[in-house]
C-alpha cells in the first residue's frame, strides 16, 4: 500500500473513533415573538353504584322475624348530589311497600313476603320515588357505603314449602 493511501486509511479509522456532536440549537438575536395557548379539561357530574347480595339465611319456620342487611357503594364526583332507589323486585305481583321472593322450583307457585328499608327499625320503606322513598346524599369523590335493611315478617299463615326464595332488585343512582 502506497503512503498516501494508508493516511488516507488510517485517517478515516480515526474519524470513526470520533464521537459524533450532539446537534445544537441556533442561537438567534434578531427579537422574539409569544403566543399563549389554553389547556382544558371539562370534569361533569357522574355516578356510579355497584351492589351485593342480601341473603336471610336458611329457616324451618317464619314464626320470627329474619333481618339482613347488604351495602351499596355509591361513587359520585365531588359536590354531586344525588338519591339511590331500590325497585320493586321482578317478581310478579311485587311492590315497593310489599316486596316478594319466588320460589326457584319448576311449579313452586309461592312467594314469601319481603320489605327493604332506608332505617334499622324498619319502618322507612325504600323505593324509586326521589325526595320521597329514595336515600339522598352528595358525592365526595370516592366510594361511600349505603346499607339497605331487609326484613321478612313473621307469618301466621302456611309455611311455603322449602325451596329457595330469591327475586332481583335494581338500585339506581340518580344524579
């Protein structure tokens, strides 16, 4: 290899062992311009409400009465108000002041009567008519916990025959 062309070699091996430069912004003295812009974001009211079952447990008899409880968690944003209702049930024939449980057996006609109430006592029925029968309250922006009270009176009458006794309640949230 002739002189010229090795430095020319070993010339351009060391320009590869060079790190490159990191690129630099100008620098310009001419003045400067601004402009402003808007960042938003818009929070609307909301609601949300998640539910567990209520189960009476398991009896021989009605010849007392069976309470239970089961909690509903309501989340609204901050300062929302809102009310919860609790609908009749979906069994046929069932009302807000007098509920009922239907037997799941193929022919069980029977149903067992059932009350859900706003207080421990029993005595506020809980329904779907907001400022009327529905519990109210105003968002914080977390979870809060709402009990439901269940009470199944006591029966003078026959007792169904055994079978499992169950209907579906829908709690709203209205905001």
């Amino acid at each position: 290899m002739n002189k010229p062309a090795a430095r020319i070699t070993v010339l351009l091996a060391s320009l590869l062992l060079v790190p490159p430069l990191p690129a630099v912004a100008a620098v310009y003295s001419n003045g400067t311009a601004t402009s402003t812009f808007t960042v938003t974001l818009v929070i609307q009211a909301g609601c949300s409400i998640t539910s567990t079952p209520m189960n009476f447990g398991t009896v021989s008899s009605l010849t007392t009465a069976l309470t239970a409880t089961t909690t509903l968690s309501v989340t609204c944003t901050n300062t929302t108000p809102y009310n919860v209702g609790l609908s009749a049930g979906t069994t046929t024939g069932s009302t807000i002041t007098a509920r009922l449980l239907a037997g799941g057996t193929s022919g069980n006609t029977a149903t067992v009567g059932f009350g859900l109430f706003q207080d421990s006592q029993h005595t506020t029925n809980w329904g779907t008519s907001q400022g009327t029968d529905t519990v109210s309250g105003t968002g914080n922006g977390t979870a809060q916990s709402v009990t439901v009270y269940g009470q199944v009176p006591t029966s003078a009458g026959a007792i169904p025959r055994p079978d499992t006794y169950s209907t579906s309640i829908t709690a709203t949230v209205y905001f």
